[in-house]
C-alpha cells in the first residue's frame, strides 16, 4: 500500500478517536447540566467514535501495515445549549464525510480497491451519522427553548439511545 495511503488512514484513526475525544466532553458538558439524557446519548456515540477509530486500525493490522498512533487533540472545555451542541455536531460529522470522502478519492487515485471497499462502511455510517444529528436539531426545533420540551428529550429521546444505535 502506498506510504500516502497510510498516512492518510492513520490520520484518520487519530480523527476518530478526536470525535470520540470531543463527543465524551459534551457528554461531561451534558452531565454537569443536569441532562442526563443528552449526556447518555454523547456517551453511546463517543464508543462509536472509538469503535470506528478501531475498524480503521483492525484493517491496517490484518493487511500487514503500521498503526501510528499520534495526539488526540483537546476538545473545547465550553459548550452551548443543547441546541448549539448538535448544531456543532452536525458540523463536525460534515467534515468526517469530507474526510472519508477525501479517503476514498486517495484510495481510487492509489490504485488501492481494497481500501475503497473498506471505505464502502464509511461512507455508508457518515450518512446515518449526519441524519442523527438532524433529526435530533428538528426536535430541538420543535421543542424551542422550554425546559419541558428539552426534559422530555432528554428523558424519553435522547436517555433510551441503545449502546448499538
Ligand atoms: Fe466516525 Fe461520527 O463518524
């Protein structure tokens, strides 16, 4: 596999565990505001996070090439309102979608088909990631900025998130 190739999904091992890095720091955000809920739901997703930085690590592992693991940069120590932290989610998942994206683009110009199948996950998982974090904002929508409506999130939508969902 070509050095560039790599790198390149190194970098991406390093992005995922920052997502579940970024997403475990809203769910202390969400804990310290008494949204038990909404911190349960950053809880789930920051596993995810891990366990995609994992599949990308698994992968290099069983094809014979290095993992290099490097800093996990620090996530923000402020959030917003809920509101405000799926909007950031929204846009943190649009730029992974970018950057598997931009994967598979260096796996097609390295001649790399098997790297473009495993990225076939990927692709797959960003568009179920940016749709959660979408229809998440329509509820928040809906519910405007009552505490009621924002209770009844985070009990009854965002606290019953299974750990696979
Ligand atoms: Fe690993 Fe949320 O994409």
């Amino acid at each position: 596999m070509s050095e560039k190739l790599i790198a390149a999904i190194n970098e991406q091992i390093n992005k995922e565990f920052y997502s579940s890095y970024l997403y475990l720091a809203m769910a202390a955000h969400f804990d310290a505001n008494a949204l038990p809920g909404f911190a349960r739901w950053m809880k789930v997703q920051s596993q995810e996070e891990w366990g995609h930085g994992m599949r990308f690590y698994e992968y290099l592992a069983d094809i014979g090439e290095p993992v290099v693991l490097k800093p996990i940069a620090l996530p923000p120590l402020k959030f917003g309102s809920p509101r405000e932290v799926f909007n950031q989610v929204l846009e943190h998942e649009i730029a992974v979608t970018a950057s598997i994206n931009a994967l598979f683009e260096l796996a097609r110009k390295e001649g790399d088909p098997k790297t473009e199948v495993m990225l076939h996950w990927f692709i797959d998982e960003q568009v179920e990631e940016e749709k959660n974090a979408r229809d998440i904002l329509d509820q928040l929508s809906m519910a405007g900025d009552q505490s009621f409506g924002i209770a009844f999130l985070d009990r009854s939508v965002l606290g019953a998130r299974k750990a696979d969902d």
